[in-house]
C-alpha cells in the first residue's frame, strides 16, 4: 500500500493520552473531573481517554464453592461448626477473623464484565485505535506530538503501545508499570498460591474476602486450546530487545525498589532494554524523594500525584517543552507493518490510514532436521 502523506495543522495542539489503571474508568471523577481537564488546560492539549478491553476489571456475578469453603473454614478453626453463609459470618466475628485471606480465594471465583482476561495487548490496540481515530477527525491535533500517561497498569500498557507502534508516540510517561505479565493477574484461578491481583467482595455482612478471577488461559495443558504459551507471555513482554524498533519515542519511567506488584529489577531491566534503542530516563523513588509532594510512599504506584508528576516530567526532564517527532508521517499515515517473532508464533502489526491497526498472528515455519 502507498504512503499516505501526514500534514501538519495550521494550529496544532499536542495529543495526550491518559491511560486508566486498575480499578478506574474514564468517567470517574479524578481523571474526568480533575486530572484531564487539568492536562488540557496546562499544556494546551486534545487530551483521550479510552474505555480499552477490560478497563476497570468489573466483575460481573461471584460463584462461592460453598461446601469446600466451609469445611476448610471448619478444620481450620477448632470447634467451628458452619454450615451456612450467614454461620460462617457468625464464627469469624466470634473468633475476630475480619477477612477470609488469599488462601481462601479459590472459593470464591469471579466473573468479569466482558467475560475475557487479556492482559495489556487488546487495550494497547484499542487505545492506538482511538489515537488514529482522533488524529484522522480532530485536525488541529498534531500528529507529531502524541504523549501517553499513565500509572501501574496503564503505565505498562503505554510502554507495550510504544512497542507495538514504534513511530507514533513522542514519548511514554510511566508511572510504576508492569515491565511484562502479572501470571497472577492473567491465570489467578490456577496459580492459587500466588498473591496476584484482588478484589474485594462483602457477602458476609462487612467480613471482607478475596476473589480470583475466572481466566480463560491455562498453564497446566500445553494441548488446549487456551494455553497461555510463551508466545503470548513474549508479545505482552517489555523485555525482548529485538522487539524494540529504534526510534524517536522518549520513554519516562518512575519505579520504587519496594514494589511488590511490579517488580523493581523486571523494571530496572527493561529500561536498560529500551534504552539500547530509545531514549530512556529511568528514575528509582526512594525516601529523599518522598518530601516534594509528588510521592506520597514507596509503595506500588507510590500514591502519586498524578499531575504533579507529569508537571515534574514536563518542568525537569523536558525543560518545559512537550516532546515533538521530527517525522510528520506515522504507523497508521505510513502504512506500515511490524513483525515480532515469539518464537513458535510471529505477531504481525499491520497500520493503515483508513482501517487502523489490525494484529495477525502466524505459526513460525520450523525446520526440520534429523537428529535425536
């Protein structure tokens, strides 16, 4: 297909792109209300929000395996005779058990809105779907100049769109994002051990208690058609380095060394990763910097204050100018396509002006060879 040339508006404004995290929908009132309007009135911004695959992880109906629940309850506390919903509750106020904890989640299996777990690369298509959609309609954004902001899981997704589209973001600002998949997040139903992401349910008259999410992958069948195989794990993966196409994409990244729900050295890796092929500011939070009001703790995400930190990004990093591509064209204007080998299968990123993005995945040619 031809390239379609990109042409600069006569007044172009700058394209920010606020990424949701977990838990959090375009509508709510901090992004709606208070940081995006905050963004386009500072920075002079378009400022999207997309309702991507999934946002929010809402979960739908709650199935309790109410006879394995009770009897683990029971032998686990001496003299515990439960034989309902409403006695359990009655022995956990008794004996001051507040919450039923992560070992008790498999009795609990939730279901979410859209029915379908994918974690980070359908929201990464959508939101770069959105991005062309607005560029094509919206003619006085600059195509040049598309920022994506976010923290946690929108963070990770941000850096995983910048993977996928290597010349249309001008720069990624990432706020303790995931560097590659939370296997407890994707499979949380099999890996009852791990601690993954939770969610809490109240069915028992304010006793909390801990969900896991009804996934379709599986890790236990590599012959079923819902295997979570290493192809999968490699595309939503910031590691690979032959996945990372140079290019003028300027990657901010902020991470504290505590983190448990985002790994501090996957991070550290993963920007050194990048770094080989892009610009990269890595930035690790510690105490001394818990006192600017920008961070609140070195927990997960920090707590920061999301505008203080892009306002910090802008006025420390950028020197007070919003990063700009030199090229005019990009993915979609340019027609062009991306293949990333993940080993037994290729993920083929076809753009195009007129359809957007279009993902093909393709089984890898093997060879055979004799031999034992």
């Amino acid at each position: 297909m031809p390239s379609v040339a990109a042409s600069v508006p006569k007044q172009s404004l700058p394209l920010i792109v606020y990424i949701c995290p977990y838990g959090e929908e375009p509508h709510y009132v901090y992004p709606r209300e208070k940081l995006n309007p905050w963004l386009a009135e500072q920075f002079g911004a378009v400022v999207l929000c997309v309702y991507y695959h999934g946002v929010a992880r809402q979960t739908r109906s709650i199935e309790v395996r109410l006879e394995g629940l009770l009897a683990r309850f029971n032998a686990q506390h001496e003299g515990a005779h439960a034989h309902t919903l409403e006695e359990l509750a009655n022995e956990m106020r008794t004996r001051r058990v507040v919450s039923l904890g992560p070992d008790y989640r498999r009795f609990f299996i939730g279901t979410l809105n859209d029915g379908y777990m994918n974690f980070g690369l359908l929201p990464a298509l959508d939101c770069l779907q959105a991005i062309n959609l607005v560029l094509r309609h919206f003619e006085m954004a600059d195509p040049r100049q598309v920022i994506v902001y976010g923290s946690s899981y929108g963070g990770y997704v941000g850096n995983l769109m910048a993977k996928l589209a290597p010349n249309t973001l001008s720069a990624v600002i990432d706020n303790a994002g995931f560097a590659r998949i939370a296997e407890a997040d994707v499979l949380s139903h099999e890996l009852l051990s791990c601690e993954g992401w939770q969610r809490q349910f109240d069915p028992l008259q304010g006793l909390g208690i801990t969900v896991s999410h009804r996934s379709p992958w599986l890790i236990g069948d590599e012959t079923s058609t819902r295997y979570f195989s290493d192809s999968k794990r490699l595309i939503r993966s910031l590691l690979p380095l032959e996945h990372w196409v140079p290019s003028e994409t300027h990657h901010v990244m902020f991470h504290s060394r505590p983190d448990v729900v985002a790994p501090f050295e996957q991070k550290r890796k993963a920007a050194e990763v990048i770094g080989q092929r892009r610009k990269v500011n890595f930035f690790e939070i510690t105490e001394s910097d818990l006192s600017g009001g920008v961070f609140k703790n070195l927990d997960h995400g920090m707590s920061a204050s999301l505008r203080k930190l892009f306002a910090l990004t802008y006025q420390t990093v950028w020197n007070g100018q919003l990063p700009r591509r030199r090229q005019i064209d990009n993915d979609f204007t340019g027609a062009r396509n991306y293949c990333f080998d993940c080993g037994l299968d290729k993920y083929i990123v076809n753009f195009s002006p007129d359809r957007g993005v279009e993902l093909e995945i393709r089984p890898t040619q093997l060879t055979e060879t004799s031999g034992p």
